[in-house]
C-alpha cells in the first residue's frame, strides 16, 4: 500500500559518509580548479575587480567604504540593476534589447501622468506602466518571430519611437513630481529595514542557501555522483551567514537596509530560480546555447524568444518606476543619459556573455555593483563625468575580453 506522495529513499551508508567526509569538499575543489582550467571562470573575475576597485578608492577617498556611501550605493543601484537583471535574460538568448532606457522612461511618464494628473489609484498606475513594458517586450517579440527582424534594429526603432511616446505623454510640461507622501516615493527613499529585521532577513538567507546545498548534495549522492560534503555545505553557509551579518551590521551604522534594495535582491533571486529551477529557465539555456538542437529537442523556441522579451521589457519598465520614485518625478531626461548603456555594460561585465547560452541573473547585482562603484569612487573624488564615461568604458571591454578569452579556451578544451 502507497501513500499520495513517494518518500525520498534513504542514502546508501557510503553516500552518507562521503556527505560527512572531507571527501566531498575535495572533489568539490578538484572540479573547481578544473572548471578554471577549461575557461569557466564563473564570476571570480568581476569579484577580484570589485574588490581591488573598492581597495583603490578606499586608499584614495576614506570616505568611500562608509556606511553612509555604501547606503547610498545600494539605493542607487536598485532602479539601473533592476533594468540590467532584464538585459541578462535577453543575453542568454543571444540577442540584445538597446531601448531599455527609453521602455524605463516612458514607464515612468505613464505612472506620473495617470497617477498625478488623471488622479488614478497609485497601484492602478503602477499596473498601467509596468503591463505598458509588457507590451513593448510582446511586441519586440512578433517582430522577431513573426518577420526575423534583428533584435538589434527592433529594439533601436524602439528606442527612438518610445523615447517620442515618452515626451508625447508628458506634454508640454516636461516634468510631473509625485507626491513625497505616497508610499511609493516613500517605499524609494525613506523605507529602511529596523535592524532587528536586516538581521532576521540574513540569517534566513544563509539557512535557505544552505538547505538548497543540502538538498542538492543528496540528490548527487544519491545518484552516485560527486556531491559536496556537510562539512563544506557548513563551510558556505557560516561564510554567507558571517558576510551578510556583518553587512547588515555596517550598514545599519546609518540608515540601514534600504527596502527599495531588498526587492531589487530578492528580483535577482526569484529570476536565478526561475532560470536554473524550471523548465522554462532550461529552454533558456537551450536556445541560448543551440536555436537548432533546441528545435529538435522539442523546445517551443518562438515562444522562449518572446517571453524573453516580454520579460526584459517588463523589468525595465519595473526599473522606471523605481528610478521615478527615487527622484520623486518624471522628466523628459527619465531614461536617458547613460542609463541604457549602464544597463546592458552592468549586464556583461557582471557576466552575461554576449554570445548567449552563459551567465545567471546574479551578473546584474555584481555588474551594477562594478558601475555604481566607480561612478560613486570619482564623484568623491571631484572627477569630471567624463572619466567615468572612459573609466567605465575600460571596464566592459575588459569583461568582454575575458568573457571571449574564456569561451575560446573552453571551445579549444572541447575540442581537445
């Protein structure tokens, strides 16, 4: 007699020994260095670049490292990651979308408008602007499936064309500030975790982490392959408990864990699951890596390429929004500027290949984390703008150069 739902079988008595061993932790570091070997760097580049970029400024402005910029640097690095994390879907399919800044602004114009000038119900605009970069996403998607347009030209018309809707809507008044008393400017600019809950929100990150390792190590080990052992899963989880701690500890030193940069976390987390933990995110992959051997392998590929779209489309319009109520208006300079152009250099730099089929949606919090940096570091420094736009500039051929560097390595490893 069977139950509704099977129960896991136990682990043979040698899996569970190579769980409790030092042995898994060794394999765990011989696949890594073998990784490293055959090219797959994974994000150790841009971690050992944020690193030296924060000791450099550091040595130059002691300023830099303080709570109060580090504060500052995480809420402005929630709207343009927000509209980076899109730019990493659509990477993994091979295409690229250049109108995200202008899909942002108008997002942005529309939640003005309908919410100060039409006196809509704040979250009915919110629903408005976020489904209008739906629609843009749904509507680069037929284009591409239905008529093989290039993404890039697609999105480059889109660019032009809503960046004219854009200042179409806002009329002859350029410019709408929104209320500093509703909850979304609030939510943007005053809304800071107390420091009981940052503590309470790191230490069920680093538990959940450590279930997900858990849980994977025994679904290898019981399949007899290579899994990592508790000790190492222990190892992790203490490091990422410690990290988060301290963090949530310096930074609680001024205003705290900003609430606008928990959802842009816990975006990034829910797009990582749903890319590495569904089919759909698999399809992803799939198609990234081979649009023919996805076709025979059953994979509704048209389909992939407009949820993607939609997809990145919809985040940026998600990021205007945030932009808007962190500068509590919206202008007819909302996602212009440099804002396109961080958005997709955040997405490579923090990993995404620009050849599809590689990266996660981890690339855009380091990548925005790489920009926002060193925008922060030269404006304490007095820079002019225009080192920044070179300095940065630097930085993404770097990324690209060590992300094409790495798929020909991995390509010769291949071939070998």
């Amino acid at each position: 007699m069977t139950t509704g739902k099977e129960l896991a079988p136990p682990l043979a008595p040698e899996s569970q020994e190579r769980l409790f061993s030092a042995e898994g932790m060794r394999a765990a570091a011989v696949s890594l260095l073998a990784r490293i070997r055959g090219g797959d760097l994974g994000s150790l580049p841009v971690i050992v670049g944020l690193v030296v970029i924060w000791a450099v400024f550091q040595a130059l402005n002691p300023v830099f490292l303080s709570s109060t910029n580090l504060v500052n640097l995480t809420m402005q690095s929630a709207a343009i990651g927000t509209i980076a994390l899109g730019i990493v879907v659509v990477l993994l399919v091979g295409e690229i979308d250049l109108s995200v800044g202008s899909v942002s602004g108008l997002a942005s114009a529309i939640l003005a408008v309908t919410f100060v000038q039409l006196q809509w119900n704040i979250v009915l605009a919110l629903v408005a602007a976020i489904a209008a970069g739906a629609l843009v996403g749904l509507l680069y998607g037929f284009l591409y499936t239905r008529f093989g347009l290039p993404s890039f030209v697609i999105t480059l018309a889109g660019l032009l064309g809503f960046l004219g809707l854009q200042l179409w809507i806002l009329g002859d008044t350029g410019s709408i500030g929104l209320p500093f008393d509703s909850w979304i400017v609030e939510f943007a600019q005053q809304w800071y975790l107390p420091a009981w809950a940052s503590y309470i929100v790191a230490g069920l990150t680093a538990a959940a982490y450590a279930w997900i390792l858990l849980r994977r190590a025994r679904q290898r080990s019981a399949a007899n392959l290579v899994s990592q052992s508790y000790l190492g899963i222990g190892i992790r989880s203490g490091f990422l408990m410690a990290f988060l701690m301290v963090a949530a500890w310096y930074l609680n030193l001024s205003r705290g864990v900003g609430v606008m940069f928990l959802f842009f976390l816990a975006l990034v987390v829910v797009v990582n699951f749903a890319l590495t933990r569904t089919r759909w995110g698999r399809a992803v992959y799939a198609v990234g890596g081979s649009v023919d051997a996805s076709r025979r392998a059953g994979i509704r590929v048209d389909r992939i390429y407009i949820s993607v779209f939609m997809l990145c489309s919809t985040l940026a319009a998600v990021g205007g929004v945030l932009a808007a109520a962190r500068l509590a208006s919206a202008n007819q300079s909302s996602g212009t500027g440099d804002v396109n152009l961080n958005a997709i250099a955040a997405a490579v730099i923090g990993g995404a290949s620009l050849f599809g089929g590689r990266g996660t949606a981890f690339a855009a919090l380091l990548g925005i984390f790489v920009i926002q940096s060193i925008s922060s570091g030269l404006t304490l420094l007095n820079l002019d703008s225009s080192v920044i736009f070179m300095i940065t500039g630097i930085v993404l051929v770097l990324a690209v150069t060590v992300d094409s560097l790495s798929r020909r390595k991995r390509a010769a490893a291949g071939r070998a």
